[in-house]
C-alpha cells in the first residue's frame, strides 16, 4: 500500500485520500496550471501515524524520500543542498475545508549552511534572511509550540532599532542579527537548538500536521460543522515560490467573483513584496486586485484567465490562492468560494445563463438552509457586531426592540407602533397576541423546538431561544447577564439566524425576493415531485404562504381558534359545563364564530386543498391554573373577602378545573379521544366546515376541504369519527342540493396507527403524518422534557445525531412511516400522503419523505420557500 502521491498523480475526485486542497492541487497540475510541484501525503498515512503511536514508519519516511527525490529532479535542486537548497512548504489538508487546523510552514529546508546558499543562488542576501526568520518564526510556532509573540517582539525591537516601521525596510545585516536572535529565542523557550537536518524539519512538521487534527480548536470546529473524526488529514508538500524577492513579487487570494453581492468580477486582495499569509495578516495594507490591472496588466490578464479555467472548469466560483514571483504567476490554491445565500442565488442564475451548469445542476449548488436568509431581515454590518450572549438560533431574521417582559404590554405597545421584544423565560399559549405584535422573541429556556421557536418560525418572526446566560427577573422587571442589567424598555437586538443578543440598536437590511431567487423557485417548482403546502391556522398566514409559493394548507390547527380571548370564556363554560344541553348551549355560540374563521381560511385558499384539524390538545389546556386558582382561592379566603355563595362557586370551579387535570396530558384525553367521549365538540367543527363551504360555493368559490381526524391509534375510532363526518355532510348536501367535495383522513401520529395503517386506510382517505407526535410517541419522551432535560447529553454523547425533533429520525420514526405508507396503499392504492409536522420544513427530513413517496410536505409559510427548493433538490 502507497501513502504518498505525486501532484501529477492525484485528481479532484480523490478529496477524501489526498484531502481538498492536495486533490484540487493535483487537478490543477494534470490541467496545465502552473502550480509549483510537490507531493501529498494521504489520509490514510494519517490513519497509520495514529495507528503507530504517533510515529512515522519507516516505510512512509522511505516513500516521502522518494517523491521528494521526483521533485528534486524536475527542478533541478536539491533538499538540504549547500548549492542551490530546495525549500517547500508544509500545508495541512483535510477532506473538506477546516480553519482551526494547523498553520502553514513556509521555506521549510533553511538552515544556517542552505540559507547561505539560497543567498548566493539568488544574488540576494535579504531576501535570503527574510525567507530564514519566517521560517523560524512559523516552525517555532507551529512545531514546537514557541508562542509566536516572543518573535514578533524581538522583530518589534528590531524595527525600532533600525528606525524603521515596516518589515520590508529591515535590511540583510539587520535580519541576519534578527535570526541569530531568533535562535536564541528557541534554545531558551524550547530547551534545544533550532533543527538544523532538513528531513528531521520536514518529518517534524509533518507529525505536527497529523497532530493538529486532534487539536483542540480542529475538535470544536468538527462538532460544530458535525465533520466526522475519522476522516483524518492530509499534508502537501509543495516546492517554495517566492512573493518576496522583491517589488516584482507578491501574494494575494481572490474569488473569481464577488462571494456576497454575487457580480462578475473579480473580488481580492494582494501585496507585493509579501509571503503567505500576509495579506489576511494585516502587516500592511494590500491592495484591491483591481489595482494589479494597472500594476502588472500582464500578469492581470493571466489571472482573468486562471479564473476562467478554472470557473469552467469546475463549473462553480472559486477561491483562489496565488503567488507572484518575479513577475511569473504561481496558483497555490482553488476551492469552491463560500457565498452569502444572495451570491449563491445569484451564481446559480449566471452560471445557468453562461451555460455552465444545467438548471438541476444550479439548483444543487444553493444551500436550501441558507435560502432562510433571504426571507429574513439581517444585521447589515455582521463584523462589527458583538454579541453579548448567546441563544439557540431559533427562527431567522434580526429584530432589535425595546424589552418587555408581558405580553400584554408587548400587544399594547406593539399595536402603537413602538418596536419592542417579548422577552419571557418561556413562552405559552397565553403569549401569542404579543408575538404577534412583538418585532422578535427572546426566551431564557426552551429548545428549538419550544413553544416560542415553534410558534415564531411559523409567524417568520425572530426568535432567539433557551438564552440561559441571562437572567430574567419578572418582580424586578430586569434582564440581568453576569452584572450587567437591563431594565424593562431598554433595546437590545436579536439576530435569530446564529442566536446572537446584541446590546443597542443595530442597522437591519431589509430581505428582497429578487428576481434571481424567483428564477431559482420557479427552477425548483419545475424540478419537484413533492407537492409543498403551509401550516397556517389564519387567512392572513394562508396568504402569506401563498405569496410564497404554498399549494394547499396542510394543516390547519383550530385549537388557535379556540385561544382568542373573545371566546376563551365561551371556550371555558363549554369545557366545564356538566349537562350536555348546557355544553351544547355554548357549542352553538362558538359554531358562527367558528365557520367565520373556515370561511376566511378556505376563502384565502380558494381552489387549493385546505386540510382543517379538528380540535387537538387536551381540554384542560384552555382552563386556568389549578395551582393558580387553588392560591388565589385561599388568599381571598384569608383576607375574608367573599361571601359564602362565592367561596362555594369557587372551589366548585377549582374541583372541575382540577378534575381535567391529567398526569400526562401528551397521552390523556385528546385529539379524536376528545370526540368519542363529547361527540358534540367535533359535530360543532363539522358544522362550522360545512356551513362556510356552502356559503362559499354560493359566492362560486372553489373549496376542498380535508377533514383530518386527529391521535388515532385504532380504526375503529377513525370509522366512527368519519361517519358522523359523512352524516353531516350529508345534512348539508341535501340541504342546499349541491356537491360538496371534501375528504376525510387521519393523522398518522402514533405507532400503532403505523403498524394498523391498512385497517386504518379502510377509512382513511388520506394520511398525514404528524411527525412531531409520532417521534414523541415513538421515542417515548415528551418533547419539551426532553428538550429542556437530557436530550442535549444525548446530543453531546452523540447517542442521537441531531434532535430528532428537527431532523426526522428515519432508523426509528422514518421506518414506521415507512411501515404506514406500503400498508395503507396495500389498502388504498391511490392514498393522498402527506406530512405536517415541524420536519415538513427541514431540508434532509424533506429528501427523506421525497424517497418514501410521499405527496406533499407542509410547513409554516416562511420556510415554503425552502422546502420548494428542498424538493427539487431530492427530485434531482
Ligand atoms: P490555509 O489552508 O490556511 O489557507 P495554505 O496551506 O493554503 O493554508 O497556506 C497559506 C498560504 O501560504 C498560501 O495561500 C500561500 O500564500 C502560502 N504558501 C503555501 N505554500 C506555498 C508555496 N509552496 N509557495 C509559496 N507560498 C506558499
Ligand atoms: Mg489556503
Ligand atoms: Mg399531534
């Protein structure tokens, strides 16, 4: 087995054994380009040096002689030679792009005897030195661990002394005094004179390379970007040239076109006289690349040129590192260039245009998560911002307001037009209205998928989340990080796409849907087979979706409906009656208010499927506190302030309240349990629906309906709850002599209704997965304890990769729905399936229900056009 590859050997395709850089510097060399020649030396050498204890093996010492010995020959020098020393540079590599490895070593092979001769060679003895300090410098930093400062002060020094302000002015005497006390630096800080054997350098530096992967900044930045830890690194070995020979050399990167506005045109920086690194390291300021046109024009068109090879080449923009030496170009580098979610749109669209890519091809090369960003406002200048704490990146978009900690008061203020954020340690049902009217949402608790991320995400407001950095104190109305405090009123910012708090206002930018994301969409929208809905339980969401490309509403919650504080009380004396006439005394005040909201809703929607749930949650969710009312109760009767016949309605209304308390309400009376036990509930809904169609039929707008019955887990259930259904439609059918076209089907919820999904398809005459039950119901733990609790453990064990709450769990969940779709098209060939929960909207959840066969996802209107792309994606 062979570890180490010439670059003449390699290609692109060998990313994961040669690693990004060492593949895309093997293409460029098979492609004529003029990159300096070297080596790579493999990932899997790297899997060995970990297999062996961390050595080198003889055996890959013998194969990096080798292929050293080929460089050797093709430039006619030689490693270590006291007449014309060949210098390389040592460069880490991994499979894909990792900042936070290990620094670059330039001018490796220098010592005091090669230096001598790299001087003379090049009749040019500063140079020589220079090459020699940085060398020292970056060895001594990177290999053996001698903090770079102690060098940059005696360089400091050495510049003052010299009376001069930039490294360039320092001459050959003062660098050569610059080296010798560099060296000095290295015996005392390192214990040992610097390595002067050339191989012991280079075997040195690269052991630090292997190293670096376990470093502890490579560690974080792999578990942030979940980059697996096998994949080891690579190292390139690659011959020196020089941007410091002088003011005809230089360095510079560039893409080949601007990565955030997405124009044509070349985007970088370069600096003449300079090495590496300088450019980014802000030792002078370089120029715009634009400049090098006037500069060296010759040098200028190679560029344009590189750029174009290696655009067409690679069909995608590129990230280019190059180096000028003595007026010849040198490219040491090309990658894909990172883009703003605006570049990538844009790029798609050129590159489609130029005919570079086939509009497939363009549609997989915009990242559908980054799509968010466009649909959200967002801090204009993200370098200068400092946060001061950091949340969970709940729902995107920038927000800054003044804070307030009530929700009625956020309504309030908000309704005047003031910008405020709701701040809350968590949010409830009883919050909503001053979402609404908040500019963003900040909690202290609560995971991505709490009440507030949950419900922001689907209003596309900010929201920042689970911020347990700060301290809200209700009494006090304070917000308190460390010892700082911010009272109520105060602004701060929230930027909910990185969970950024900001203190003060910060300049926002508005999102445009230009017209290049349109032409992506409309791709995507010619592209997919999933159909996309919206979850929306208001006309104003419903046309908000539909200006975002939703086809059909698929689900609409009523329980919203309920919440609205003109009918909660309604709501409440239905819950609590004890007679069925008088429950159904109030039923028949909600049933107009209810049809009202169908109306609207399947108005917006007019010609498109609207499923409408009927009621889910448990009753006792729209009841007050029993905790609550049980204190207020025994203060009022302390305080002696009732009257006997008071004191009695009270603690009757505190008995009923707590006799619909459940000890686990997520598996207690709710969804269809609700209607076997009060029919009257749902024939009230039933109503409500088909009164609103028969009035719209009447107005000659089209509506489809979809009945969707929620938690069934056994067909029975399902079957009884469709004939009332059907008896009702009925009712209504011959009523007004007209065809109602409706459908009636079922939330796929639990694993019982998975595995019984063919009984249930009998009656079923659509499924749609309610993936955020069914992950409950099938993991056994109750999203918000688990959220709250110990999920992140298990994150963090990497027990479960990603919250199976925001990325469907396909091994457990996904099986069973796998399980529920073959069984219910067993029964019904043609069922209408669908999914409805929060993974509707989550891109590789949406690539796995596209391969289940699904026929639609539905999610909250701001990520519709996500999950457009998203399904495009999945088709290709
Ligand atoms: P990073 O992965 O941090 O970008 P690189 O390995 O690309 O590190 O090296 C950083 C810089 O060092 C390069 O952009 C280039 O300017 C310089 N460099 C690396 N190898 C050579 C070389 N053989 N000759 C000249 N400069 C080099
Ligand atoms: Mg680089
Ligand atoms: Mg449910």
């Amino acid at each position: 087995k062979r570890y180490v590859y010439s670059f003449n050997e390699g290609n692109r395709s060998m990313k994961e054994l040669l690693g990004g850089k060492g593949a895309n510097l093997a293409e460029m060399t098979k492609l004529g380009l003029p990159v300096p020649p070297g080596f790579t030396i493999s990932t899997e050498a790297c899997h060995l040096f970990y297999d062996e204890n961390k050595t080198i093996t003889e055996g890959l010492i013998q194969e990096i002689k080798k292929a050293m010995a080929e460089v050797e020959i093709t430039l006619e020098k030689k490693f270590g030679s006291k007449e014309n020393p060949l210098l390389v540079s040592v460069r880490s590599g991994a499979p894909v792009s990792m900042p936070g490895m290990m620094d670059t070593i330039l001018n490796l092979g220098l010592n005091d005897e090669t230096v001598l001769a790299l001087a003379e060679e090049t009749d040019n003895e500063r140079f020589a030195y220079d090459c020699y300090r940085r060398f020292i410098q970056m060895f001594s930093d990177v290999v053996l661990d001698i903090p770079h400062y102690n060098f940059e002060r005696a360089l400091q020094r050495a510049k003052e002394i010299a009376g001069v302000t930039e490294d360039t002015m320092l001459d050959a005497a003062m660098l050569k005094d610059l080296v010798e006390e560099y060296k000095k630096i290295v015996r005392k800080s390192g214990g040992k004179s610097f390595p002067q054997d050339p191989y012991e350098q280079l075997l040195l530096a690269i052991k630090a390379v292997f190293e670096s992967w376990n470093n502890p900044r490579a560690q974080i930045y792999r578990n942030i970007n979940k980059i697996p830890s096998h994949y080891g690194t690579a190292v390139n070995v690659q011959s020196m040239v020089f941007g410091n020979k002088g003011d005809d050399s230089g360095t510079g990167v560039l893409f080949t076109r601007n990565p955030s506005t997405g124009e044509n045109v070349l985007f970088g920086e370069y600096l003449m006289n300079a090495q590496g690194e300088d450019v980014v390291a802000g030792i002078r300021t370089p120029q715009p690349i634009a400049k090098l046109n006037t500069h060296m024009p010759e040098i200028y068109e190679e560029i344009l040129k590189l750029c174009n090879t290696l655009e067409n080449h690679h069909r995608d923009v590129q990230d280019i590192e190059f180096t000028i030496e003595k007026g010849r170009l040198f490219v040491l580098q090309t990658r894909s260039g990172k883009r703003t979610s605006k570049a990538a749109v844009k790029f798609a669209v050129d590159l489609v245009e130029e005919g570079l890519l086939t509009k497939e091809e363009a549609l997989l090369k915009v990242d559908a998560y980054q799509l968010d960003k466009l649909l959200h406002r967002t801090i204009s200048n993200e370098g200068n911002i400092e946060a001061i704490a950091q949340g969970l990146p709940a729902s995107p978009g920038a927000a800054t307001g003044k804070i307030i900690f009530d929700a009625d008061e956020v309504e309030q203020m908000g309704k005047k037009g003031e910008k405020v954020l709701l701040v809350r340690p968590e949010t409830t049902p009883d919050d909503i209205h001053g979402m609404v009217e908040a500019q963003g949402v900040l909690t202290t608790k609560g995971g991505m998928t709490s009440h507030a991320a949950v419900v922001a995400r689907g209003m596309g407001k900010p929201c920042v989340c689970g911020c347990d950095s700060l301290d809200i104190d209700l009494e006090e109305q304070t917000l308190k990080i460390g010892n700082r405090v911010f009272n109520k009123g105060d602004v701060l910012t929230i930027d909910g796409s990185n969970g950024n708090v900001i203190i003060g206002e910060v300049e926002l930018v508005e999102p445009e849907l230009n017209n290049d994301v349109l032409t992506v969409l409309k791709w995507a929208d010619e592209t997919r087979d999933l159909a996309v809905r919206t979850n929306a339980d208001t006309p104003q969401d419903a046309q908000k979706a539909r200006e975002f490309g939703a086809e059909g509403i698929g689900l609409c919650r009523t329980e919203h409906m309920f919440m609205e504080p003109d009918r909660l009380p309604i709501v409440q004396k239905m819950i609590l009656a004890e007679t069925l006439a008088d429950r159904k005394k109030q039923l028949d005040k909600l049933l107009p208010i209810q049809q009202n909201d169908f109306y609207g809703i399947l108005k917006a929607m007019a010609g498109l499927p609207v499923t409408i749930r009927l009621l889910d949650p448990p009753l006792h969710e729209f009841l007050p506190d029993v905790a609550e009312l049980a204190i207020e109760l025994a203060l009022l009767k302390e305080e002696a302030q009732l009257s006997n016949p008071d004191i009695q309605k009270r603690e009757d209304l505190l008995r009923r309240v707590k006799a619909l308390q459940e000890s686990n309400p997520m598996l207690g009376h709710r969804g269809c349990r609700l209607a076997i036990v009060y029919p009257e509930i749902y024939e009230m809904q039933v109503h409500a629906i088909f009164g609103a169609v028969i009035q719209l039929i009447n107005e000659g707008v089209e509506v489809l309906p979809e009945i969707m019955i929620p938690l069934v887990g056994e067909a029975k259930e399902l079957e009884i709850l469709k004939d009332m259904v059907n008896r009702i439609a009925e009712e209504y059918k011959e009523k007004s002599n007209k065809e109602l076209k409706y459908m009636v089907g079922t939330m796929i919820e639990l694993p019982r209704a998975c595995v019984t999904a063919d009984k249930i398809a009998e009656h079923a005459e659509f499924f749609s997965f309610g993936t955020n039950d069914l992950t409950q119901t099938t993991l056994g733990f109750s999203r918000d304890d688990a959220e709250g609790k110990f999920l992140p453990s298990y994150i963090q064990q990497k027990i479960y990769q990603d919250n199976p709450f925001a990325v469907l769990d396909r091994e457990g969940v996904g099986a069973l729905m796998d399980i529920a779709v073959s069984k219910g098209r067993k029964t019904r060939e043609n069922l209408k399936i669908g999914i409805c929960g929060e993974h509707g909207g989550e891109p590789s959840s949406i690539e796995f229900f596209h391969n289940l066969g699904l026929g639609y996802v539905s999610c909250s209107p701001y990520r519709v056009p996500i999950a457009r792309l998203a399904a495009a994606q999945s088709s290709i």
